[in-house]
C-alpha cells in the first residue's frame, strides 16, 4: 500500500468505520426488536436466540477465511464485496414472511458482514504503520462501537414502534452504499506480499466446531440430551481434529503457534469473555425491559443509553492508555467494573429497582468501553504485518464466538428456568444464573488482564513474533504489552 497523507489516512479510517457502524448497529438494533419480532413470529425464546445467533455464528466461522483471502486477492476487492452482499442480506431480512427465512436472511448477512470488519481492521493496520498512530485509530474505531450502541436501541425504537420490526433492516441500505461508494474512490487497494493458501479442511471443521457447539446449547433445554449430544461430539471431534490437523499445514488456517504469545491469547480469550458478556447482557436486558416491565421498544431503547454513552465515552480514552501505557490498566478497569456490574444484578437483582439498574448499566457500558482497544491492538500487534488480515480476524472471530456462546448459554439458561411459568413472574429469578455466568466473565477479563500484560508475558510475545517471523519478514510487528 502506497503512503497516504495524514487526510487521506483520515478518510481511510472514516470508511472502514462506516462498515463496523453497520455491522454493530445491526446487532443494537435487533435486540431491541426482538420482543416485536417474538410476537409477530410466534418465536420461542430459541427462535429470538436463532436470529441472533444465525447471524454471529456465520461471521465467526467465516472471519479467518475472509481475512485470509483479503490478504491474497486484495483488501479493497473483498470489502467492497463485503458491502454489497450485506446490504443485499438486509434487504431480504426486511421482507421475511417466517422465523425461518428471516435466520438464513441474518446468514446471508453475516456471509456480507465476514468481509468488513477483519478486512478494514487489515486496512487500518497497513494504513497506519506507526505503534502509536494506530493504537488511537484503534480507538476511534472501538468508540464506533460506542456509538452504534447509544444510536441502535433509540433508533430500533423509534422505527419498531412507528414502523414495525421489519425497518430496522432499512437502516443498512444508505449506510452500506455510501462506504461502498467511498472505497472505490478513495482507500488504495493492499495485498499481503505472501498471502496464506486456502485451507479448506480446517475452515470446514471450525464450521462443524462452532455450528454443532452452538446448535447443542441453544436446543439443550427443548430438545432434551438425546438430541444434542451427537452435536456435542461433534463438536469435540472437530476440535481435536483441528488441534491435530493444523500445526501439521505449512500454512494453515490457524496457525497455533501464535498462542505461544500470553498477550495474544489472553486477548483471544478476552475477547470471548468480553463479547459474551455483552451478547448475554443485552438479551437479558431488553427481554426484562420489554416483556416484564412492559416497556415499549423506544423506552426500551432510552433505557439502554446510560450503558451506551459510556461506552461510546471510553473507548477512545482507552485506544489512548493502550497507545501511551499499555494494555493493563484499560484492561484492569474494564474487568473491574464489567465485574461489578454483573454482581449488581446477580447478587442483588438490580433489575427490580431504577436506581440499581441505572447504576448497573453504567458500570456495564463503562467496562466494555475499555475492553475493546486493547483486545485489537494485541491481537494486531502481535503477529507479522504481512498477515495483518488473518491477524484482525482472529481478533473478531473471538468477538463473534463470544456473543455467540454469551446470546447461547445465558438463553438456554433463562429458557430453562422459566420452562411453562408465568413469564413476568419467574424471569427475575430464571435469569439470575446468567448474570452470574455474566459475572464469572468480568472475573476472566480482570484476571487474564492482569496475567498476560506483565513482563514475563510481554517476554512470551517478543519471543513469538521471533519465531513467526521469516528470513524475508523480520519486521514483527511490534510486540503489545509496550506498543
């Protein structure tokens, strides 16, 4: 990639924002609408957790392959790709007559959305070569995500409520063509020098991995264990097949040896935790804040924004500590106070009172504010920059996995809980066992923040990106505890 000026790095970052905008803005939206979608539909609870889930399974099974092929066939080339089959996915969501084409329709999405996110985090990385540059663009672009979180449960509102459900999906049409537009005329094409091969044997087993995983927790409640433990087996078979199968690649899907670094997988496995704890938290949320308090969807929504501003508050403070200090203490506040949020509503069912919930949303929106920069600048940084494509993937794979596993679990908890009885009476109490499960997250995030940004981590991440790095590419790309 040619070297762009300070503007024209500036208009780069503008346009690969745009394309999380609607990447996250469709997920804030939609859980806003599902007690509409749930009435209209006839939807049980696995249904509302389908359409969620459909959507962020896809794009986790499919990041590292998209980051890859960006990487060989050119950034530009996939992104504008990503675009258009995500624009063309919302338009089919839109018109949707059951519960069951309206989840291939969030899967034809996710096919779109796969090509965004990785592919414009690879942009950013090769557009902004400087440690420090990069960690602040980071964080621009962690506060989109702030954003889409303060604008999604009030705009979702105001369009179920005057609208219906339906044009919520409207949303991505002028936001989706206008980026597209923009990167044919302004962000340069890029390519890795030695793009990885294709690796179809692994991308079909972290298919089988993460599809059965999530088919046999969202179905365990109804289904009984008859049905899914064959998935259950599944699940273990691809994942020891995977375990066994690539380190064996010259080049393969996912290169394992990038664990080796603490930094990197602490981030994997913060992000996990982090975006769990955000799937579950806002299935929780708007289900308790609809159906048992009764609100409709644009109140729903106002309630969401003391969890939003902050959110969209701190994560540019935080790309800034990470840029200037380090991973740790953005880290540390993040799993302090995403900690004591769950325990609010775990421990002291903060849902039943205004002051509680307010204060337990804030401390929400406060620690998934500065979670979100160090989690990319880690797993960026900490692998060659010729594969800054499969590097950003990882990153949002495990983010996707994450919500996945969290929208999962904590909704095959509450279903369990609540099973026949009266929705509003049990949902209190069905729903305390994920917000300790929420809780359990906060206490990963703290406690791998504070294991994997110390000297002998940072001295596991230097010795990795040694490692990784070939005769012809020693520049590994800067190691993160420091940069």
């Amino acid at each position: 990639m040619p070297e762009l000026s300070s503007r024209r790095r500036l208009l780069v970052l503008a346009i690969c924002c745009m394309s999380l905008l609607i990447v996250s803005l469709d997920n804030t939206v939609l859980n806003v609408a599902l007690p509409s979608m749930q009435r209209d539909l006839h939807a049980a609870t696995s249904g509302l957790q389908w359409t969620i889930d459909a959507y962020t399974l896809v794009l986790a099974s499919l990041l590292m392959l998209a980051g890859s092929t960006a990487d060989r066939v050119g950034r530009k080339k996939v992104f504008m790709t990503g675009l258009i089959v995500f624009t063309v996915g919302s338009v089919l969501c839109s018109v949707a007559p059951n519960l069951s084409l309206l989840v291939v329709f969030r899967m034809v999405q996710a096919i779109g959305g796969s090509m965004l996110n990785p592919v414009a985090m690879s942009i950013i990385t090769n557009t902004f070569t400087d440690a420090r540059e990069r960690a602040r663009a980071i964080g621009v672009w962690g506060a989109v995500v702030g954003i889409s979180m303060a604008v999604g449960p009030l705009v979702g509102g105001l369009l179920v409520q005057s609208v219906s459900w339906r044009s919520i999906f409207w949303v991505n049409l002028p936001v989706g063509l206008a980026p597209l537009l923009l990167t044919l005329r302004f962000v340069p094409e890029s390519r890795a020098p030695k793009a990885r091969r294709p690796d179809p044997i692994g991308q079909l087993l972290v298919i089988a991995l993460f599809g059965s995983l999530t088919y046999a927790i969202i179905e365990a409640p109804d289904a009984g264990a008859a049905t899914v433990t064959p998935f259950a087996a599944i699940a273990l078979g691809a994942l020891l097949a995977l375990l066994w199968y690539e380190p064996r690649r010259a080049e393969p899907l996912i290169d394992l040896r990038f664990f080796r670094s603490a930094p990197f997988s602490g981030a994997t496995v913060i992000a996990i935790g982090a975006f769990a704890a955000l799937g579950g938290f806002l299935f929780l949320s708007t289900l308790y804040l609809q159906n048992v308090r009764g609100l409709d969807a644009l109140h729903a929504g106002l309630w969401m924004l003391p969890m939003a501003a902050p959110a969209f508050l701190c994560a540019p403070l935080s790309g800034r500590l990470v840029g200037s200090r380090g991973p740790r203490l953005p880290l540390l506040v993040a799993g302090t106070a995403m900690t004591a949020s769950g325990l609010l509503f775990a421990a002291f069912e903060a849902e039943t009172s205004n002051a509680t919930l307010l204060i337990g949303y804030v401390l929400f929106g406060i620690g998934f504010g500065f979670v979100n920069a160090p989690i990319t600048n880690t797993a960026v940084s900490g692998m060659p920059r010729a594969q800054a494509g499969v590097a950003a993937a990882v990153a949002s794979t495990s983010r996707q996995l994450g919500q996945t596993l969290g929208v999962a679990v904590v909704g095959a908890v509450l279903a369990s809980g609540i099973h026949t009885s009266a929705y509003r009476d049990t949902f209190v109490s069905a729903a305390r066992p994920g917000w300790w499960i929420l809780t359990a997250c906060g206490l990963a995030v703290l406690a791998l923040g504070l294991l994997t940004s110390g000297r002998w981590a940072r001295g596991t991440a230097e010795r990795t990106a040694e490692s990784l790095s070939s005769p012809g590419v020693r520049e590994a790309a800067g190691v993160v505890a420091g940069t």
